[in-house]
C-alpha cells in the first residue's frame, strides 16, 4: 500500500505501519522532552520568586553594588595579606623552632641525671647550646654557638646527640 506522497518523498519502500510507528515513538519523545521542559521551568521560576522576593529593582542594583565592593575591599587585601604572610615565613625562618634535649650524669658519682645539654635551633640549623654540668661543687653552663648543625668548637658526646635530636625533630630527653 504505498501513496504517491511517500513516492514522492523517497520512502515508497516503506510500508506505511513501519512509518507510522516511527512517528509515534519520536511524537512520545518530544512529548517526554517538553515535559522535562515544564519541569525545569517550574525549578527556575521558584528559584526566581525567591529570589526576588521583597526586592525591586533599587533594592537588586543596591545588592549587586554591595557585592561589587565588597569583593574590590577583599581583592584590595589579597596583595597585603601576600605580602604579610612572606614576611612572616620570613621571620619564622630565624625563629628557633628546633630542640634537642640531653639529661645525662656528668659525673660517675652523682646519679639522677642533673646535667643536661640543650640546643635551640632556627629553620636553617643555626643557634646555640647550652651545656650545664652539675657536679658536687656546684653547677657550670657552657654555651657553644650552632651554625648549619655542627659548632666550630668540639662537641661531647651528649653535645652531639642533642644536636641531632634538634636537626632531626626528636626532643626525648634521655641518652641512648
């Protein structure tokens, strides 16, 4: 049963059940799609409503100009708070922020570890030590300067140890 319309189209070779069926199912698929449609719009108006809820165009044009400096206040302030925060990193590179803690006993008589060597170094392995030696005569402090984790003067032994502990974050206080 073909019709000189579908001849005439190009599609004389297709029964017509076959195309009428087609029709039909791409029909029911911009009927699907035009729903979603609906839906969406509806989502958006709602959203819209709220929105401009109590608000007239004065009161948009106030909102958005508020916004407006609001974000020129904080772009203003991003290249301060930069430039505040190297020169924190900065100092904070001279801060000592390292320790390293021996207690040991100096003497083979005195118990109770009361001598202690203690180094305080920066982020670039520099500062000091202080050693106390705590003897029955009394108590001597030394202190030896710490430059890129090693002193020009000779270190004991617990000396050492606490210099390592500094460079390499470990604080325990007791010798190994």
């Amino acid at each position: 049963m073909n019709s000189n319309f579908l001849n005439m189209i190009g599609l004389g070779g297709i029964d017509a059940g076959y195309l009428l069926l087609g029709l039909l199912i791409i029909c029911v698929l911009l009927l699907i799609l035009v729903i979603v449609a609906f839906v969406q719009i509806g989502s958006f108006k709602k959203k819209y409503k709220k929105f401009m809820l109590g608000k007239d165009g004065a009161n948009l044009e106030k909102d958005i100009m508020t916004l407006y400096e609001d974000n020129k206040y904080i772009k203003l302030n991003v290249s301060q708070n930069r430039d505040d925060i190297k020169a924190l990193f900065k100092k904070h590179e001279s801060v000592y922020q390292k320790l390293g803690l021996v207690k040991y006993d100096a003497f083979k008589e005195m118990g109770g570890k009361l001598s202690f060597a203690l180094v305080l170094l920066d982020e670039n392995n520099n500062g000091f030590l202080i050693n106390s030696v705590h003897s029955s005569d009394g108590c001597y402090s030394y202190t030896k300067r710490i430059k890129d984790g090693d002193s020009e003067i000779a270190l004991s032994n617990e000396e050492k140890v606490a210099v390592e502990r500094a460079v390499n974050g470990n604080t325990s206080s007791d010798t190994e």
